[in-house]
C-alpha cells in the first residue's frame, strides 16, 4: 500500500445541521462575505433561517454576492476586485457546486487581489499559489459535485472553450456543513442530474488506477448509499428524508474520493464538454454515465479479463442492487451495463444531441479530452463511442 490523503474540511453532517452555521462562523471571525446561488438560495425554505441563523450569533454580513450558473473566470475576478480590501473575516458558500467553487477560487484570491488566470490549470499564467486563503465555509444545498470536500474551484469559459480548475490545497473550506434536509426543494432534474454526477465520481474513484484501500472503503459505503437513494430521492422529489441523507453522503464522499484517487473517462469527457458547450456539467456526466461503463467493461471483458477492475464492477452491481450476490461474472456485468443505461433513462438524462452536440463537433471534443485514471485505455473509437452513442 502506498497513498496520501488530501486535507478535509471539518465535516458536519446530519439532517438539521445548519444550526451550527452560526457558531462555527464565529470559531472564525464575524465579518463575512456570503456567496450564495443567483436564484438557488431563494428557493430555500431555510434561508430566513440561516440569515436569522448568522445574525442572532452577531456575524455581521459585510457583502453577499451571487453566482448565476458555472461560473468563468470573469465573474470570480469581478466579486474578488469588488472585495479587495473589504475587511473580511471569511467566506461563506451556500449553494450548489458551482457556488461552492466559485467560492474557493475567491476565497484563495482575496488576499492579494490577483487575477484567478494567474493560477488556472492548462490555460492560466503558471503562478504558483502561496497558499494564503482566506477561511471557507461551505454550504451545499444540492449534491452532485462534492466540492465542499475537495481542492478544486471549477471554472468554465464558453468563449475560449475550456473548463478548468484553480487547484491548492489551502483552497479546501475548513468548515462543511451537510444538512441533506437542504435538498428538500431541489428540482427533480437537479436531483437527477447531480446524483448521476456524484455516482460517478464514485465508479471513477473506485476503479480508478490511483485508487486505495482508503478510498475503496469510502467509495463502496457511499455508492451503496446512492443505490439505495437516488431513484427514491428522485421519484419523490426531495421530500423521501431518507434518501436525501444517502445522496448528500454519497456527494459528499465522492468529493473526499475523487481527490484521493482522480476520476475516469467520464470526466475526461465531461469538462470540454462543458467547456465548448453551455450544458450543465451534471447533465454532461448523468448522459455519458450508462455508456462509458458499459464500453468499459466490453473493454476489460476483450483485453484483459483478468482486471481486477472487472471484479469490481461484479460488487458495484451488487452495491447498486443490480445483481444478487453469487451471480456469475458474466451476468453480472451485463446486469451493470444495462442498470446504468436504465438509470439513465429513468431519470429522463437528456441527450447531448438535444443541447447541441452533433457528431461534426465530436474530433473537438476529443482533442481536448483525455482518459485520466480510466482502469484501462480506451480506444479512440471506443471513447469516440461514448459521445456518440448518446447524441
């Protein structure tokens, strides 16, 4: 065994857990910058809460900006100079993952007021951060991304074509809370799309060649979790209290995971995607989700099936409640292949052709794209496949 494992946050998790918002504010300081979601915190019926929340523990809210959509580099540099010079304690995120990364990045940039494309990763100035940051504490009110777990900020710009992360560990929030009750008004496309997202940073993580003892065990306990509350969050619309702690853990883990063991063809996939096209990142994942791992497994099975990614996938199947346990291999790596398509069409995953890729911009797509810690290499006509089929 040989691995590390990337910095955490405090973890605060149970339904009812933004009660400690407050307090653990002030572990900080009081003077906060709040970011939330353009339209998402609204949608909240604890947000008159939470403000009550902040304001009965004296956190004095000194600016709240608000993030509309993935956010670009322009949009983190603008709160960031709008910032600069604020006395500011710390920040807090309450939102989605794309408020949660947007967040990060201008937590980690306030401190020097620098442009956030001094640091981005394959497209930015080469700046290595210094690690100062300003105190983070995030929020999630959906669960998809995990990013209240990890390092990353992800950034999208549609002009120029790329989808790219500001990356430093000092970026990580000291403080999450998960409160699953939060996901009570989420959508059930959002549901859909960002559980299909966090389940497979979960199969990624757990397959993926980087992957350990560590994050197995984490992957495992959650992606029996999203087994058992995915379908049932989404066909009750949020309201199943159940299920919505299985997903938030899920999302949660799959944070924890991905920045432990990296993530597969999928993602490889799935940020230039996002960047060449304005599609939700949730959807580009929850859509490539079905095919990328049945042409993995169609791969393992023909070039090595001895892998032991192959075992894997027999116990994701079981984990999932695809397969029943002593079922031979054979079946059950069909029962996988087809549970996941059919998940996907159960949760209505729309195709990318209906959002504008078409198989004339799929050699673009490629280029850009890249197999990361897939558990065995694909062909170019077999991660060609994976685009489009689902066109």
């Amino acid at each position: 065994m040989n691995f590390q494992v990337a910095r955490l946050p405090a973890l605060h998790f149970s339904p009812g857990a933004i009660s400690v918002l407050g307090e653990q504010v002030c572990e900080w300081g009081q003077r906060i910058l709040l970011i939330t979601g353009a339209a998402s915190f609204e949608l909240l019926d604890q947000r008159f809460g939470i403000l009550d929340l902040l304001q009965r523990a004296g956190v004095v809210l000194v600016a709240r900006a608000e993030v509309s959509g993935e956010p670009s580099p322009t949009v983190v540099d603008q709160i960031v100079t709008a910032q600069r010079g604020t006395e500011i304690d710390l920040v807090v995120a309450i939102g989605g993952g794309s408020v949660l990364d947007a967040a990060k990045c201008v937590a980690g940039l306030l401190p020097t007021g620098d442009s956030v494309m001094e640091y981005l990763e394959g497209v930015g100035r080469g700046k290595v951060h210094d690690g100062r940051s300003l105190p983070l504490i995030a929020v999630p009110t959906t669960a998809g991304t995990g990013s209240e777990a990890s390092m990353n900020g992800v950034l999208v710009d549609h002009q120029q074509g790329f989808k790219k992360s500001f990356r430093h560990p000092s970026l990580v929030p000291q403080v999450a809370i998960v409160d699953p009750d939060l996901l009570a008004t989420s959508p059930q496309s959002l549901i859909a799309a960002n559980g299909c997202d966090a389940l497979s940073q979960l199969l990624e993580s757990y397959l993926s060649t980087k992957a350990s003892p560590f994050t197995d065990g984490l992957a495992l306990s959650a992606i029996e979790q999203m087994g058992q509350g995915l379908i049932p969050l989404w066909e009750s619309a949020g309201e199943d209290a159940a299920a919505r702690s299985a997903v938030a853990y899920g999302s949660m883990v799959s944070g924890i995971t991905l920045a432990n063991a990296g993530l597969g063809a999928v993602h490889g996939l799935a940020g230039p995607i996002g960047g060449l096209f304005p599609i939700a990142h949730g959807v580009v994942c929850g859509t490539l989700l079905g095919e990328a791992n049945r042409i993995n497994i169609d791969a393992l099975r023909s070039r090595d099936p001895s892998s032991g990614a192959l075992k894997k996938y027999v116990i994701i199947g079981e984990k999932l409640g695809f397969c029943e346990a002593g079922m031979g291999e054979d079946a059950a790596l069909d029962r996988v292949s087809a549970g996941l398509i059919e998940w996907v069409e159960r949760l209505q995953i729309p195709r990318l052709g209906t959002l504008g890729v078409s198989q004339a911009g799929l050699s673009d797509i490629l280029q850009r794209s890249d197999q990361k810690a897939n558990p065995i290499t694909l062909t170019e006509a077999e991660f060609s496949a994976i685009v489009s089929r689902r066109i």
